[in-house]
C-alpha cells in the first residue's frame, strides 16, 4: 500500500493540484484582509504552481499511454514537454520576485496593517509546501518522472518565496525595515531563476533527443565490455536518448561470425537484461554485424 502510494504519479499530481488551490485561496483572502501586497503577490505566484500542477496532471496521463500508430516511440515527450513549460514557469516566478522588489524599493508597496495574520498564513504555506514537495520529489525518484520532479522543483521555489514574504513580514513587525525584505527576496530570486534554468537545460536535451549522461553511459559500455570475448567482438556504434522516464537504447554489436542466429541472440538478451537491471525503465535495441576477425578489440563508441 506504502508503494503504491509513491509510484502513482497521477495520485501526486491531483494533490499538488488540490495543495495549490487550497494555498491560493488563503493567500488572497488574508493578502486583502490585510493589505499586504506581498502575500497577493504570493497567491499570484500560486497561480503559477497551479497551472504547473495542472499541466503535469495532463502530462503524466499522456506519457501513460501506450504507443500507437500515430506515437509509435510512445507518449514520454510529453512529460519532457511539460518539465521545459514548469522550468520556464519557475524563471517567471523569479523574475516577477524581482519586479515585486524594485516595487518595493520604490515605495509603491503600501505598509501592512497586520503582519501577524500574514505571518501565520505564510508559515503555514511553508509547512504544506515542505510536505508536497517531498512527497513529489519521493515519487519524481521512484518513478524517473521528469514532469512530478519539476512540480516538485515548482513547489520548493515556493517554499523559498513564501519563506522570504514570512521573514519579511516578521521584519516588519518588529523593526519596520523594509529594504531587509528587499534583499531577502532578490537573493531567492537569483536561487529560483538557477532552478529554472537547469530544469528547462534538462528537459530540453531530452527533447532534442541528446544522449544519456555520461555516468548512465559509462554503465552501459562497461556491460557490453564485460561480454568482449564472450561473442561479442567490440562496439560499432551506440546511441542512446530519453524520453519521459524511459532511455532509449540503439546499438550495433560486432560478433563473431561463425555464431548462430539463437546464439547471439541469447548473448543480446543476456546485455539487455544486464543494462535494464542496472538503468531502469530501458528501451534498448541491438543490431548484430559479424566481426571481421575474432581479434576485434572493442571500438570506441560513437555516443
């Protein structure tokens, strides 16, 4: 049941959803009740992790689908899609901190009448947004979802802007220096704007189909190494690529010319269950030339 619980990607999905909407609300509510400019700011801010959430609820419900005529590779785009959407959502987010400051600094920000409501509502904000978020990035890994990981990143950039509005209002409260809130929230900006970029850095290489990190790489020459010698002869060519959670895998395989058919692919099943056990959620396809001797050393791979 516990298991079940962080491999559903819709289940977190819903309750980012429903987090964000319940946080938006109260953010307003009390952002009026007040007259605080920077808990309104907050509930916009929301906003945005709402239609974040929105969007991986679509995107996990798409990627889910199996491959059809018209997506014969599958539906995983779509989650890669929508992490370069949320990454950009996020770099928003950071600038919209940015221009609230500059208001700030310029005196348009009218002072709070009472900081105390507000200062409850944040830190509660902060609280729920810890506890989403964990429980997203728990699923994002669980399920090598690339959609829920950037819903989850979403969702910790608020935890950082709710946290600099919460710090400011406290500043407030006792000293009434507001350019302390000012800088505060211009180096959260600067944090949240890094998240974004590399979000939107990751997505967009999947989506350009640009191959698996190094490290996942390594992994996988170092399994087709462990068979030089044993019917494998060496490496013509590897390519590999990501889409959604799920790394796809093409490669030719020089091997001894006086195999069998059913040898060699024995020796090809045995390599792609060896690389499944040790990437994960792999689609891996293996084309066989015989070698041109039997002394072929292992060439280098073309990735």
């Amino acid at each position: 049941m516990i298991e079940a619980l962080f491999t559903n990607k819709k289940t977190a999905a819903l309750l980012s959803i429903l987090s964000n909407l319940s946080l938006i609300i109260l953010k307003l509510i009390t952002g009026f009740l007040t007259g605080s400019v920077s808990i309104i700011s907050e509930a916009i801010h929301s906003g945005s992790d709402l239609l974040a959430s929105f969007i991986t609820f679509i995107a996990v419900n798409k990627a889910d689908k199996p491959a059809d005529s018209d997506h014969p590779f599958g539906h995983g785009k779509y989650e890669d899609v929508a992490g370069f959407i949320e990454g950009s959502l996020i770099i928003l987010a950071s600038l919209y901190i940015i221009y609230e400051v500059i208001k700030k600094l310029s005196g348009e920000v009218e002072p709070v009448t009472n900081s105390l409501a507000g200062i409850s509502v944040m830190g509660f904000s902060v609280l729920v947004n810890i506890g989403v978020s964990a429980y997203l990035f728990k699923v994002a890994k669980v399920t090598d979802s690339i959609a829920i990981y950037s819903d989850a990143e979403h969702l910790r950039t608020d935890i950082f802007s709710s946290l600099t509005v919460f710090a400011g209002l406290i500043i407030i409260q006792f000293t009434g220096l507001h350019i302390i809130d000012a800088i505060i929230a211009t180096i959260v900006a600067m944090i949240i704007m890094n998240t974004g970029y590399k979000i939107c850095k990751q997505t967009m290489n999947d989506i350009l189909d640009g191959s698996l990190p190094q490290k996942e790489v390594e992994l996988l020459d170092m399994v087709i190494k462990s068979h030089i010698n044993h019917g494998i002869s060496g490496i013509k060519e590897i390519k590999t690529r990501k889409s959604g959670k799920d790394k796809e895998i093409n490669m030719i395989l020089l091997v001894d010319g006086n195999l069998t058919v059913s040898s060699a692919h024995e020796i090809c099943d045995k390599i792609e269950n060896e690389i499944e056990n040790k990437l994960g959620n792999t689609k891996i396809t293996i084309h066989v030339e015989p070698a041109k001797n039997a002394d072929n050393s292992c060439q280098k791979v073309n990735i």
